[in-house]
C-alpha cells in the first residue's frame, strides 16, 4: 500500500489555516459548467470528485486534484495541462487511470487556475517543468509517470529529464515552441504569432510587461468541435478570460529542451483531428527525442480529445502503456 506516498506538506504553517483559504473547484462554476458539458456533449460522467489539496512547491501553493482509487493505488499519475487549462480541464484523463487502479494528481501550475504564485513570480515558464518535477520527487513511493496535454506534453517531457522518480511519460502533444515556425503557427492567428516574436525579440523589457488575455492569443475554439464546449473555453473567467503576463509566451518560445535523451518510455497518443496543432507539428520533436518511444494516432479527437471514439482509444492507450510499467517484466 502506498500509505505514505507524498512527503508531509507543509513544514511551515498549519495545514489547517491554509487549506480553509484555499480556493476551490467544489461548486465552483467553472467546474459545474464544464462537467455538465462533458456529460451532455460527450457521455463522460463522475461518479466521484478528486480531494482537493495544496502544496508547496518552490515558494507556490499548488492546488491540485487527488484522485484515489477504490483499492491501494498501483502508482501516481501526474496530469500536466497546458497553455488554455488548468489541472480540473484533465479530469476526464483521470478515469481510465483510476479505473487501472493509479492514484491521480492534476496540479494548477503558476499563474493558471486557481493555484497562489509564490510572492514575486513574473509569469516565467521555466517554473512549470520544475515545479512538476519537484511534485513527482515528493512521491515517495510507487511507479511516478506524468501526462501532457497540449503545451503540458513538453513541460512532462522537461519535467521527466529533471527529476529521479519518473517511469514514463505519455503526451498528447509534442510542441517545441522554440521554432519560430510552430511558435506562430500556435498561436491565434499567425500575423500576430510573427508580431510578437519580432517584438519579444527587440524589446524583451517592454514585453515582458504586458498582460494579455488569454483567449486573445490562443485559438481556444479548437479545443473542441463541440460548440457548447467551444463557448466555454473561449468564455470562462479562467480559461479564455484569464488574463496572462507576457512574459510567460517569451520564455515559453526561449525553452528548449536541453538534451533529446529521455530516460523512461514514451508514449505520444496524438488526436487525429486536431485543428489547433495537427500531429505534423508534433512528429520533427518525437523523432529527435531518444529512448523508448512509442505512437498511436487516435481516430479523431479535436485539442482535447473527448469525442468518442478518440476518448475511449485514449484511455485504452494510457492503460495499456500504465500496465506495461507495473507488469513483472517492467521491473526485472
């Protein structure tokens, strides 16, 4: 049993006095709406909603999502979510995990959802795959593999090149948004892809100060074909409507990955229609990474994959490649 399997949290101040100041999903109607579409548009229901925690991580007091498995949990599952997210979007990735028998953690990473950034943080994206590393090396016990969505699959990837407890990866997406060519073609429109490379790269000072909404410079229509869900994404106060600094989009287009070695499995499970990035913008990244890899197109699926049949295939993916990590060979 993994009884233990995070450090304690807290060393500093009482749980109790934090966890009451927590902002929270429960009732919250970002969470109601959401969950309503899923069940209406795309038959995904939950039977159970995750506990939710906070953390620190790196000076941040991270939200997240405790999902937990009817029986002792087989490992931890760490949900990344991107750019357009936070850690309540995966939610629908935490069922085929749960259902494997894996305990599920969906972190809201600075700036983004409703976690507290640590005093003084300026939007740097280079937090990201070190506060998810850090959250991993916290577990104490059990297989660790971490999961990507969208701009999550290359923060899991850093993530997992930084830290000593990760067994695998799985990602949906693959962007190295430091090539300019996918840096613009991410963006909403390519015109102002090109716009803010030239006027990050000229004057990086005045840049970094804006503060932009996101759904302004992220098309979060195509996050789905299902135009309730559309609406949603481009209308929600913490998705579309949140605003974001600047500088988060600068030193996302400056980070690269430092070495193409990965040292754990890899699974890039790709939706196949996808409007936003098309698995050609994700493919020149998986052929550089080295190790074992593996990829399976879904048969359809927009940026979050919750249509049928993309849904069910991607759960079968993730518990397939979950299962190969635990079977007795996985370990000899």
């Amino acid at each position: 049993m993994l009884a233990g399997i995070l450090k304690p949290e807290f060393s500093y101040v009482s749980n109790c006095s934090i966890i009451s100041a927590m902002r929270r999903f429960d009732n919250h109607p970002s969470w109601t709406r959401y969950r309503d579409i899923l069940a209406q548009a795309f038959g995904i229901t939950f039977h159970t909603e995750p506990t939710e925690r906070q953390r620190q991580v790196r000076g941040h007091l991270i939200r997240y999502d405790d999902w937990r498995p009817a029986g002792p949990p087989v490992g931890v599952l760490i949900l990344v979510h991107g750019g357009g997210g936070h850690g309540r979007i995966l939610a629908p990735c935490a069922l085929p995990a749960l259902a494997a028998g894996w305990r599920v953690l969906a972190p809201d990473l600075p700036g983004y959802g409703l976690t507290t950034p640590a005093p003084g943080f300026d939007g740097d994206y280079a937090e990201w795959p070190a506060v998810i590393a850090e959250l991993a090396d916290q577990v104490e016990a059990g297989p660790v593999v971490l999961m990507g969505l969208s701009l999550g699959g290359m923060t899991a990837v850093s993530a997992a090149q930084k830290s000593t407890r990760v067994r695998g990866v799985i990602v949906t997406t693959l962007l190295d948004t430091s090539d300019p060519e996918t840096f613009v073609g991410a963006a909403r429109w390519r015109w102002l892809g090109r716009l803010s490379l030239g006027f990050m790269q000229r004057v990086p000072a005045l840049f970094d100060r804006l503060i932009m909404p996101l759904g302004l410079v992220t098309p979060l229509r195509a996050m789905s074909s299902h135009r309730a869900m559309q609406r949603y994404f481009e209308r929600d106060r913490l998705l579309g409507g949140r605003w974001v600094r600047a500088k988060f989009f600068r030193t996302l287009q400056q980070h690269r990955l430092s070495d193409p070695r990965l040292d754990c499995p890899l699974l890039l499970v790709h939706p196949g229609a996808d409007d936003w990035t098309p698995v050609s913008m994700s493919l020149p990244t998986y052929a550089q990474i080295t190790g074992a890899k593996s990829f399976q197109l879904l048969s359809n699926g927009a940026h979050l994959p919750a249509e049928s049949p993309a849904f069910a295939e991607l759960g079968q993916a993730m518990q397939a490649f979950l299962g190969s990590l635990t079977a007795p060979s996985a370990s000899d």
